[in-house]
DNA sequence: GATGAATGAGTTTTCATTCAT
DNA sequence: TATGAATGAAAACTCATTCAT
C-alpha cells in the first residue's frame, strides 16, 4: 500500500496515522452504538485494517474509548477558551462563533461528547477513575462557559440569571441541537443552532 | 411472598406483578448502562427472582427494551395531551405542570426516555421497526408541545420564534436538567427545572 | 443425565461434583502439558461438559491452577503431619507410610504437586501473591519433614547431617520417583520408591 | 555493532553469534516460563533484536525450544563421559567433579534440561519424534551414569543396591539441588550440592 | 540482514437463551 | 411457576508468522 522507503521517521508516521484511523472510526461507532456495542472488528473494518493491529496500538476497546472520550474533552475546553478570548467581541458573537466550530468543524467529534460523557458518569462498567477525570473535566468546562455568561450579563447582552445554571442550559442545548442535526430528522429547514441564540438575549 | 389463593384472576395478577418488577429493575439498569451492556442476570437480580423467569414473561432482552421504550414514549404523549387541556391554567402553567410532572413523578422512566430514544435512532443493533416507530412518536409528542407553544405566543405568554424550534429546545432541556440532577453532579442548590422556564418568557 | 429431583441441596451436590470434575480433569491436563498449553477447552472435554459451563464454578483458567496448586500443597501438608504422629512407628516406618501413601493414593495430585510448584516460583506469569503463598507452604512443609528426620537421627534411624538438607533431597526424590513411574519410561521391575529409603539410613 | 569488514566468513560468524544470542535468551526464558508462555517477542527483546529477524535464524519457536533441548542433553551427554574417563579419579572424585561442572559453569542451561525434558516426554502438544529423541537421550546419559556407579561399587567406594536406580536418583538429585539453588529459596549457607554425596557413600 | 507493521488462526471469556426438574 | 445448570454463538484479545521496505 504504501510506498516510501522504511525508517524509524516514516514508521512513527505510520503508527500517527494508524492511531487517527482507528480513533476517526471509533468515534463514529461509539456515538452510534455505544461502548458495548461496537464491536472491536467493526472498527477494524471501517478502519481497513484486521482486528489484530488495533491492539499494536490500544491495549484494548476501553483504552480507545477513554483516548477519544479525553480528546473531545481537550478540545471542548480549549474551544471555550478562546472563545474567552476573542478580541473586540461580544458575548454574542463569542457564543455565535461556539456554536459556529462545533457545529461546522468538529461535527461526529463534539456529537460524540456529550452522549458519551453522559453514559460515563453513570455506568457501572466504566472506572471511577475515568468517571472523575470526566467529572472533572466537565466542572471546568462549565466554569470556562460560565466566565463568558457573567461577562455577557454585566455588559446586558445576556439574559439575567445564574451564570452557572445559564452556561449549563447552553452546554445542553448545543448538543441537543448537534445531535438532531446529525441525525437529520426533526428539522429540514434551516440550521437549528443560530436561532437557539435568542432564548439568552436579555429580556428588553 | 403473597399467599392469596390461586384462581385465574389471582394468577393475572401475579403476571402483572412479575411483569412491572421486572419492567422496573430493567429501566433503571437500561437508563445507566444501556441495552448491551446490561444483563439479564442483573436485572433477575434487581428484580429478586431467577434469570430463567424473565423468560416466562418476555420473549428476550429486546422484548423487555422495546416495552420500556414504547411504555415511556406513551407516558409523555399522555403528559403532553393532559398539560395542553388543563383548564384555566395559563401556558407558562402548563409548562411548569410539566416539568413537575416529570421531575417529581417519573424520574428513571422520564430520563431513561431521551437516553434510550436518542440511542435507538442511530444505534445500528436497532431494528428499523422500532426505530420508525420511536421517531413517529416522537415527532407525534413535538406536535403536541408545539401547539403549547403556539398558544402561548399568541397570548403572548412566551417568547417569539419558530414554535416547533421552541418546543424541541424544551423538550431537550427536560431532558437535561433531568439527567443533572438525576446524576446529582453539577448542581447542589434549588432544583433546576424551576428556572430554567424563565428563558422561555416573552422579551419585555 | 441426571433422575434426582431438583433442589437447594441437590444444586449444591451439582455443583460439588462439576467442581470436582473440572479439578480432576484440569490437575491431569496441567501436569501433563503446564497451565499455558492446557486449554479450558480441554479441560471442558475431559469433564463432558461445555467450556461455558466451567465458568459458572470458576473465575477464569488461573483460578482453576490455583485452586489445584492450594489443594495440593495442603494434602502434602496434612499428610506429613499424619506421618509425624504415627503411634509406635520408627523413622523408617514413617517415611515408608508417606512414599506410599503419596505413591498409592494421590497418584496425580503429588505428581502435578511439585512440578507445579516449580513452575510457580519462577514463572513471570503467576502473581507475587501466589509466588508467596505456596513459598510458604512448600517452607512449611519442608519444616515438618525435617522434624521426622531429627527425631529419626537422634534415634540413630537415619543418616547424619543436616536434618533439613535431608528431608529437602527426600522431597524431591519422591517427585522424582513419582514422575519416573508415572512417565513409565526408565524402570520396568519393581516400584523405585521402596529403595530410596536406603539412602537414608545410617551408615553401619 | 561490529564493524569488520563483511565477507563470507565473517558472515558465517555473524549468522553464528546471532544463533547463540537467540539461543542464550530463549534457554532463560524456557527454563523459567516454559514454551507455551514465552513468547517470541520476548525472546527477541532479551537477545536485544527484532522478532522479525529470528526467522532468519529459526524457522519457529519450536524449533529453537528443540535445538536448545538437543544441545543441552549433548552436553550431559558429553559431561557424563567425561567424568567417566578421567584418569586417576575415585568415584565420589568423579562425582564431585560432575555435580561441579553442572553447578559452577552450566547453570541454566542444565537446570533447564531436565526441568524441560520432563515436560517434553509427557506434553501432548511436543511430536513423537522430538519425545523418542529426549528418551533415548536421557537412556543414554543413564547408562554413562550407571557404569559410573557399576565402577564405584566394585572398588567399594559407593553405596550398594542397583547401580541403574542409584543412578537415577542421583540425576535427578542434582536437578532438584540445582533447582533449589537457582531459586534461591529454601537455603542459605552452603551449597547443597556436596553434602549431597554423602548419601551416595557405602555404609560403614 | 534488519525492522516492525500487518495478518488471522486460535484461545479465553461472556452471556442470552433453553430446559430438565 | 420457579430455578439454576447447561449450552454455544459471539466477542475480545493474543501472538506466531509473514512480508514490504
């Protein structure tokens, strides 16, 4: 298949790019399927490969499941973080240019998130240490969105109200919106996730 | 347990009884670990009878899922239909009804619905019977709570916009703040169903 | 297979007697072929049962090995104590009493004994806390030989020297003989074991 | 790592030096985990290689675990005749000299023998033709070993009784020591392996 | 020769489901 | 009805061996 001359540079390559098949294949799976479900030979075959190469790679089904849980986690707070930091921008724009990256960008990645992140908490077959590494993780995503809610209030461009409880209603309603978008079937029309906008403008 | 005699009647009666045993062990285990992950022998176990029983009363593990879902899927229909003709209350009431309804009285079974209905569209473990069957009924449940919606907007009782968006924004909400507090994790105060209404309320 | 009827004790003597099979069929395969090499398959095969049923009475393989090496490290202990409180016997008598009880009687169970134990204390693949607990109870036996032999020498029964060396070469040697008679390759007259206790006795 | 200039010799000298590195490393390995558990890669790691390149030395493991039988029963062999032959020597010299020879410069590999040989003659999973092989081979080591004891009993330097049976006792004696000493678990002061000739002596 | 990615047959283990009692 | 022993299909995981580079 591949072409280019081995060594140890082209084989670290090889393995980076093995990772990101197994991992893109995975995520898709999980969030359709759930942990249990999906099938260690289905990755395998949505990512080309036998089911033995993916344990050169993971030591096991959970092991790809936390790697992908923990990535999306990564990148969810460092989405709200620079939303934080968005020069000249208000609250709504910051809020708007959210919605905008998780909805245009990072599409299966930020679906698979929450529903997994929910399953998580709760399940009994999953680690307490991973359960309070999600926990964790969550908590201080919620504090990231929260800083924005506040800073929004005291310029009145947002709705009036508990912060905390204001970014935990949008953290829902961003994945809500995601997930009937992806799978297509309540809505035809226009994108859900701009509109959703409007319930946390200020009231006059 | 009971010793009442045995006529058919009786016997009728001690089917439902094992039926909603396990029904309610089933629901609380399928709302934390989902379909696969959990086993007939768990829910025998929570039930407080044999694996090998479950059988006399359902076909198989599927059989008891389905049941749930569709029981659940029914349970908020009934709620949406009864909150839209409560007499002399006003839309907010109606709303707040609901969320009463459904925070107070039917917790696991409430939760479990969204969890389970988001699962079985995607899930390719379902068959495309129920699949068709969940998405009918719940396309049928946003029907009705969009014609509270509307309602409301022309009394002006609630905030403006696609009254179908709205009601699906509510309809995740509960599912949310349920899920949150359900898992206790995020907040320790008041409840947050209560508060979440206000962002629902006209602008000015 | 079986025509008693069911119930709570007949389960129990079910379950005793499956126990029993998978130990007797697993301790004959494991001394033959080691833990690695011998198959739950196997194992399964010769006790007429399904490889699935042997996991309704143990854990996993290891437990299985686990529970032998217990076993019989605990036999070889009861029978060294038996043999230190024979009434009105000689060193010499006693230490016949115990070839052939462990020649006669416990044919396959001495044998996997010691081959195991070897096995056991090096193998990388066994956990420190098994390591240490059969260290401790081969440690434990060896103690309650070499009292038979200090007794012995102080009556002038058996041959000088260090107590604990001798009774150390007297275990093995009885491993030796066993697996020499059980492989039936080197001898074919009279049974080795009986001549071995020449060795021991006092010079002149 | 050598950097002498490549020629046909110095090639067979590289094929040779990797033979033994491959050899050294699996005869621990054996010895400690036995063939089933050790795996190639480990082989490979501890000879400080890639697994892939042992297939240009071996065609299996098999065949490793079979050369390295072969070759250890050859230097038994070849010590047992060797002691026989030496000139000027008593018995309990000759003895002496080969317990020595086993304790002092073959440690492994000859506590690997016979460990390795008893698993070989009854496992299931060896073929006929390597089991015949080991037999003969270790007949063969018995009888130099016999006529050995044959010489010492007439010059009545050696305890009386079957010279055949001593001889056996004697082997397997040394294994046992060896064993013990290796693992360094039941003694601690000075090596067993001398006094154990005392037993060997004749009486008075 | 040397490397390690890749394969897939072979094992262990799980668990829904059946069935004798 | 009720029980839990028994089965076996299915899934996870291992690792000897091959082979492109």
């Amino acid at each position: 298949m591949k072409r280019l001359p081995r060594n140890p540079e082209r084989d670290q390559e090889i393995r980076k790019e093995r990772c990101d098949q197994i991992l893109s294949a995975a995520v898709a799976l999980f969030a359709k399927n759930g942990l249990s479900s999906t099938k260690i030979s289905d990755i395998a075959h949505k990512a080309h490969m036998s089911h033995g190469l993916i344990y050169n790679y993971f030591q096991s089904k959970e092991e790809i499941y936390i790697s992908i849980v923990e990535k999306n986690l990564c990148i969810l707070t460092s989405l709200f973080e620079q939303a934080h930091r968005l020069p000249d921008a208000s609250s709504y724009e910051k809020l708007t240019w959210l919605l905008d990256q998780v909805y245009c960008e990072r599409w299966d990645d930020a679906v698979f998130y929450q529903v997994v992140a929910d399953q998580i908490l709760t399940s009994d077959s999953v680690s307490d240490q991973l359960k309070t590494s999600v926990r964790t993780s969550i908590g201080d995503n919620l504090k990231l969105l929260t800083r924005i809610f506040r800073v929004g209030q005291e310029k009145g461009e947002l709705i009036q109200g508990d912060p905390r409880e204001l970014a935990f209603y949008f953290m829902n309603m961003i994945q809500a919106v995601l997930l009937a978008e992806t799978r297509g079937i309540y809505f035809t029309g226009t994108p859900l996730h701009r509109n959703l906008l409007q319930l946390f403008l200020p009231k006059a």
